[in-house]
C-alpha cells in the first residue's frame, strides 16, 4: 500500500513564527510535501505563492473567509441572510486558490445564529446552504476546483455550527449532487460526534476529498495519550486505498517523523 501522504496546517502548526511565509518554509524544511492554511487572506496570494515555490511545496487546502468573527461569524454558508456576503468570500477564496495553484475549498457552514433553536432553524439553514453551494459549485466548476464540507463538533469545539456530523454532511451533499462537492474528514470531530470510526471510513471514504487529524479529546499529535488508535486508523486509510492528503494539524512532529521512517520518506532523518 502507498503510504499516506500528509500537509502541514499552517493555522496550527509553527506557531513561534509570524506570518505564513515563514511557517511554509519551516514546513518545507520538516520534510512536507505540502501545506494547508484556514484562511490565507492577510497575507498577499503572490507573496504565499512565491514562498510555497521557494520551499517546492503544494498549497492544497485554503477555506472561505469566516465572515464578520466580531460578530460571532464562522463561516457564511448556511447562515440566512448572508448569501451576497458568503458569495463575495468565495470569489476572494477562488481568486486566491487560482493564483495558490490550490484545488480545494473548504466551503464552511457556519454558526447557528445567536439566540435562535437549532432544530427550528435547520430547515431554513440547509435551504440556504443548498442554494450557495449549487452557486459555489458552479463557479468553482469554471476554475476545476473542488469545494469541501466539514463537519465540525458541537460538543467540544463549536457548539453553535451547523453542519456537526458526516450523516448530515454526506446527506446535503446528496441533495445538491454535484461531483466537485466532496467531504472534508476530520478525525477528531468524526470522533466526538459519533464515533463508529472504522464504519464511517468504509462508508464515506469514496467521497471524501481530504483528511484532518488529532488526538482526542486534547488535539494532540497521534502518538499522544488519547481515544484513538492511529496506528490502526491510517493503516485503515491505506488499506481502503485513500490517495489524497492528510492534513497534520498539530504541533509537535515526532510521530510523523517516525511514520515516514517507518515508510521509508526521504525527510526522516531530518
């Protein structure tokens, strides 16, 4: 089996350094093929793509902008009333993806808004996310890009998103029905929200466009005291023939750095 092929997350990793150019050479100089960042808008799109050129690394994952944060906002895309604004994010996100060389998006939900019901407003917040994501589809479709859902947990980490499990993730995927749409995997929420790990992956893997990982439940590197079995995870991810990249979104590398000795990575003695 081909072994998996990983990003550095840049929102996570490198923190002592400022600014996304430096943290993209100190991933290329760790031995990454590739990197990933949340939200790359604070720095220009020509200057990121001159330091991942510099490094010889891929920008693979960028999401859309997360909207007004004052106020709340994380994400646009199943949020009523902020459909113009949601638009407006991803056409800053392709531009940027464009010039990135950067084939996925990650088209966040968002947050239920303040104040209101879940269930009362999950109609109306999948209505809204239905109709941007057909439009994001479309318009990603002229770039060939891809445009990623991720179920984030509302347990832990953000009790007010909409879009909290795979089922539900999965399903609005199927409604919309539009091949360049795909599931983002992240671990560590799958895991909070529903766990039945090893049934999820064989059930979703087929649509899954990129993978996140971290220990549960204190985000820590695979090799961290926690609920999951790593080991036993990313074998599963190569033996269900997973070819697209995972996402190292934690600080702390000596468990990669055993992983790519073990397979045979050309940066582990580094």
């Amino acid at each position: 089996m081909a072994p998996l092929r990983f990003s550095a997350n840049l929102s996570w990793l490198f923190p002592e350094l400022s600014g996304l150019p430096a943290r993209v050479r100190a991933a290329g100089s760790s031995g990454f093929e590739a990197v990933e960042v949340a939200w790359p808008y604070a720095e220009t799109p020509e200057a990121l793509a001159r330091a991942a050129r510099e490094a010889g690394l891929r920008l693979v994952l960028i999401n859309t902008p997360p909207g007004d944060q004052e106020k709340g906002e994380m994400g646009l895309g199943a949020v009523p009333g902020r459909q113009a604004a949601f638009r407006e994010g991803l056409e800053q996100a392709v531009r940027y993806a464009k010039a990135l060389g950067c084939p996925r998006i990650h088209l966040m939900a968002g947050r239920v808004p303040q104040g209101a019901d879940r269930i009362a407003v999950k109609a109306e917040m999948e209505a809204v996310f239905l109709e941007n994501l057909r439009h994001a589809a479309g318009v990603l479709a002229q770039e060939d890009l891809v445009g990623l859902l991720e179920p984030i947990n509302t347990r832990i980490t953000d009790p007010q998103y909409f879009l909290d499990t795979p089922q539900q993730a999965a399903a609005i995927l199927q409604k919309v029905g539009r091949p360049n749409l795909q599931l983002q995997m992240d671990i560590f929420h799958w895991q909070i929200m529903d766990g039945n790990l090893t049934g999820n992956i064989r059930e979703f893997l087929p649509i899954v466009g990129h993978v996140q990982v971290a220990q549960v439940p204190g985000r820590g590197e695979p090799s961290s005291p926690g609920e999951l079995n790593f080991p036993y995870l990313f074998q599963l991810l190569e033996d269900e023939g997973y070819k697209g990249f995972v996402g190292y979104t934690v600080e702390g590398l000596s468990w990669l750095r055993s992983y790519w000795d073990r397979r045979g990575h050309p940066e582990a003695g580094q």
